[in-house]
C-alpha cells in the first residue's frame, strides 16, 4: 500500500477518534457527580478503546499517548498517570512472559506437544485433543496465546496437515480444514481456563479486585478447571461432527511426533532447569492459600532463576518484544482504569441501567446481559478492547441488581475467551490460524456459532454450579 494512502487512513482514523472524544465531551449528558477534568478522562479513555478497535497506531503506542493526555488534561498528575507501571500484576504478567520464552527458546513448549501427539495422535480427532491438551498445560504460565499456539501449537499442526497430503486450495478437507478449526477452538478454551490464559485475562482480575472481589491464579484455576475440561473434551468432537476430515486414522502423526522427539534428542540441563522451575512457580501459584506469598514474588523469583541459571539471558529479556509491549498498554490502562473508576461514572451507569431494567430479576438479567456482551466479540478484533469497554459497566450494572460479584465476575472475564472463537480476528492466534487458508471464512464462522452456543451451555450449566459448589457465589 503507498505510503500516502497509509497516511490518509491513519489520519482518517484519528479523526475519528477525536470525533468520539468531542461526541461524548459535548453530546453525551455529564452526570453531575462527575467533574470536568473526570469528565474529560472519560472522554480519553473512549477514544482510547476506540482507537485499540481501530488502530491509527499500535495500542501500546495509543495508551501512552492517552496516559500523557490523561495527565495534561484528565485531572491525573504525572505520578498517578504513570502509577499503573507500579502494579504487581503487570510485573506478574511481564515475569511469564519470560518464563515463556525460555519454554519456547529451550524447546520445551514444543517437546510438551510432541509428546502428547505421540500419546494420543491416532487418529484426527485424538491429534485435535492432542494439541489443545498441550496448549492447556503451556496456558498455566504462558500468558500470551499467541506465543504459544502460534509459535509452538500452529507449527505442529501445519506439519500433521502436509504429512497427510492435505494443502490449501487443493485438498484442505483431507485434514488441515478439520485440525485447523477444531484446535483453534480448543485454544480459545484453554484461554478462558486460566489466569494466564492470555495476557488481558489479568487486566479483568484486576478489575474485579478493584471492585471488591480478588481474583489471583489458584482462584481462576479451580474457577476453569472443571468448565474448562468439560469443553475441551466436547468441542472437538463437536467440530469433527460439523467440519468431518475425510483422514480419520492418523498413525503417522504420532510416528512424526516420536521422530522429531528422538531429533531433538534427550533432556538437555537448561531444559530440567526449566521444567523444575516451571513446576516450582506452579506448584506456589496453587498453594498460595497455604503460604502466602504474593504470586508475583513466586513469577520474579521463577525469571531470576532462569537468568542466574543461564536458561534465558538479559538480552532475551531486553528482546522479548511483546512483553514490553504489553508492558506499556497494560501498566497504562491499568491506571486509567481506576481512574475512570473513581469518577463514579461506572456507579452511575450502573445506576441508570438498573432503572431502565424494571422490577427483573437478577438471574434473568444476567442472562440477556451475557448474551449480549457475549456477541457483541464479533465487534471486537481484541480480548483486550472487549474487556475494557465492556467488562467494567456490565460487572457495576449486575452487581446492582443484587447478583453476586463472584458469578458476575468470573462469568464475564471467562466468557470474553470463549466469544474469541466466533471469528477469524476474536483474539491474537485467529488471523494466523486463518491466514494459512484451509478454512473458508464461512466454515470458521458457522463452527464458531455453534461451538459459541456449546461453550455458553457448558459453561452457564456445569460452570456456573461448579463455582457454586466451590463457594464463589
């Protein structure tokens, strides 16, 4: 594309985005408990979640400039812009991310997947478990979806689909269309599983605390686990149903997997050094109950093993792109988050919506208000921006009409995973997914429809008496 149509597109949507600032700075009714300068970081943080749609510039780029704008203009002072760059769940979040890219650096993510291919990989359907088994055990500390199934578990699959003959274009339907929809699906599950499932999940326990209910990673983990199983081992039989290989048997796979196993040869001592690492940060992460510690202390201890021990050095940690980058949109849309937060302004939406629902009850409102922010994902090209336009108002409104913080809580953040699978753009993994072009975008879409109303029956049933039986609500 010329650089000067670039250009006129950028400025076209910086347009817009100061157009939404202006529309809801002198449209939009001020309430009157809200300053000004409240008034106008609301404005900033619209345009802000407009612009993570819309994307002038990359979304780190944009949250800087909101934090500065937040600053100059918002009513924040410089120190409390910046303040969210302090938090320890963005430096629990950066810590997994190292730890992650010494999973996939040393070769371990990918030796965990090939280990279950060999396991299980029989037949079509036991190599889409397969993968989604591997990407569920690398989701419990890797908080990026995209590092993990696009750099280890969308490899693998491209590799079983060519060992089988099956190619875009010309014969997609013998495995690829079939591995390609089935494992993308499971990923979406595995993201709404656990904390670090994918990178915004930790944005929406942050949220959550701040409104009086703490989430940490033993309390996502025992919310997901049974939900979260229940799902992985229906949907893909569900998609074999809807989307049916014309390969069934697949001995080879687990043959291809045992053979890149004995390439890659034994254990090397990074890789035990790794794995007793991985085991350690778990192990605490799941215990903290019994001892206390701050999850975040157990994530920095984790990455300063692995730099003193040499399995990642500080050049990886200075390279390791996307962790900064999450660095700069994250720590700032923390703060700005809170921000928006203590102008009341959530409290009175929450207020005017709960007026407008009459004299329904909570269950039923619930109801129509998971379903509605379940699919307005097909709006959405990023968890992140669902999340942040979405999440806060719906969680203030419910807690309004007397549902309890728990339920609310944890059924949205792990809703807004599961709505990533309707489309080929709901979340980071889909475009790579897609761009390999086994599956025609109506086959992806009418998959994710119907897996959308599996997910939302499993989770809605078994999920939400699960948390009841666990005491969340």
């Amino acid at each position: 594309m010329p650089d000067s149509t670039q250009t006129s597109q950028r400025l076209g949507r910086f347009a817009a985005l100061i157009a939404i600032y202006l529309a809801i700075q002198f449209l939009l009714p001020k309430p009157a408990s809200v300053s000004p300068e409240g008034w106008r970081l609301v404005g900033i943080f619209g345009a802000t979640i407009a612009g993570l749609i819309l994307q002038p510039i990359p979304g780190g780029a944009l949250v800087l400039l909101a934090v500065t704008l937040s600053a100059a203009f918002g009513g924040l002072t410089i120190t409390q812009a910046l303040s969210g760059y302090g938090d320890s769940t963005v430096w629990l979040v950066m810590a997994a991310f190292f730890i992650s890219r010494a999973l996939i650096n040393t070769g371990l993510a990918r030796r965990i997947a090939l280990f279950f291919v060999r396991l299980f990989g029989r037949s079509s359907l036991g190599v889409s478990y397969a993968l989604s088994i591997s990407d569920v055990v690398l989701a419990t500390i890797i908080p990026s979806n995209g590092a993990r199934s696009g750099g280890v578990i969308l490899p693998i699959v491209r590799s079983i689909a060519e060992l089988y003959g099956s190619h875009p274009y010309t014969t997609p339907n013998r495995l690829g269309n079939f591995l390609f929809t089935a494992v993308y699906q499971g990923i979406c599950v595995s993201a709404a599983m656990f904390f670090t499932g994918q990178a915004s999940n930790a944005l929406a326990a942050k949220m959550a605390t701040d409104a009086g209910y703490p989430i940490d990673w033993t309390k996502w983990f025992l919310a997901g686990i049974v939900p979260g199983l229940c799902s992985l081992a229906i949907v893909p039989w569900v998609v074999l149903r809807l989307n049916p290989p014309e390969i069934r048997e697949t001995p080879e796979a687990t043959a291809f997997a045992a053979g890149e196993l004995r390439k890659m040869g034994p254990f090397q001592a990074k890789e035990w050094i790794l794995t007793a690492v991985f085991v350690f940060v778990c192990g605490l992460w799941a215990t903290t109950s019994l001892h206390g510690i701050d999850i975040t202390i157990t994530a920095l201890a984790g990455s300063c093993a692995l730099l003193l021990t040499g399995v990642i050095s500080w050049e990886d940690v200075k390279s390791e792109k996307a962790a900064w980058d999450i660095f700069i949109w994250y720590g700032g849309l923390v703060q700005l988050g809170k921000s928006i937060n203590n102008t009341g302004v959530t409290r009175e939406f929450a207020n005017w919506a709960a007026s407008l629902l009459g004299d329904a009850t909570w269950p039923v409102i619930l109801a129509v208000s998971l379903a509605v922010y379940f699919y307005a994902h097909y709006a959405f090209a990023s968890i992140t921006a669902h999340i942040l336009a979405m999440y806060p108002p719906f969680l203030a409104v419910l807690v309004a009409t007397g549902a309890p913080l728990g339920l609310v809580a944890f059924a949205f953040a792990t809703f807004t995973n599961l709505a990533a699978g309707l489309t080929h753009y709901g979340t980071t993994p889909s475009p790579m997914f897609f761009a390999h072009e086994y599956v025609p975008f109506q086959t992806w879409w009418r998959v994710g429809f119907i897996v959308s109303l599996i997910n939302l029956a499993i989770w809605s049933t078994i999920g939400f008496g699960w948390w009841k039986v666990i005491g969340y609500w």
